[in-house]
C-alpha cells in the first residue's frame, strides 16, 4: 500500500507512507516513509508513525509493525523510538536496523 502524505487544509504534499503485507505473515506490516527534507524536524514523522501505530493497536488483525532505518539517520530512529519501537537485533544488509513494535499481542 502507498500512501501520500498531504498537509491538512492545504495540498502540500509532505511525503509518502509505504506499508507492505507479507501473504506468509499478515498479521505483521512492514513499513517505509519519506519525507521532503522542507519538513524535516517540524514533527510530521512523529505524528505519522503515531497514528499508524494508533491505527494498528485498533485492528486485531495486526501484532506488529516493522521498519528498516539506516544506523545514522538518527531523526528516524528518534520517531520510530518515540511510538515505542524497539531495535530487534536482527540482522540486516549494509548499515541497516530493524525496529519493530508489538501492537496487539
């Protein structure tokens, strides 16, 4: 699922939300997001991840979220750390973490 982040009342588009559902696994969401560099530090990340997780604690049908950051993309793993993610040590390619939150277990 893709999904474009756009300011309320206005059409500036900040970024976009990526959520990719494994067919083995459905009940865990992997997700991505970019947002324009313009926005960066002003809190859109923080208040997109929230209300996904919000979102996700709201549908039983999930147990988790899951995300890849690059180790030095230290705003990023701030907003994932923010809405409760946690690094799950698992290995990744290149300079890549994965954190995860349980929502529904």
């Amino acid at each position: 699922m893709f999904y474009v982040i756009q300011q309320n009342g206005t059409n500036n588009i900040l970024g976009f939300l990526f959520l990719y559902l494994d067919d083995e696994n459905p009940s865990e969401i992997r997700l991505g997001y970019l947002l324009s560099e313009q926005t960066w530090g002003q809190g859109f990340g923080s208040e997109i991840i929230a209300g996904l997780v919000a979102w996700a604690k709201n549908n039983k049908d999930i147990s988790s979220i899951a995300g890849g950051v690059e180790a030095d993309n230290i705003g990023s793993i701030r907003v994932l750390e923010k809405s409760g993610f946690k690094n799950s040590d698992e290995k990744l390619p290149g300079n890549m973490l994965l954190y995860q939150i349980n929502v529904n277990v």
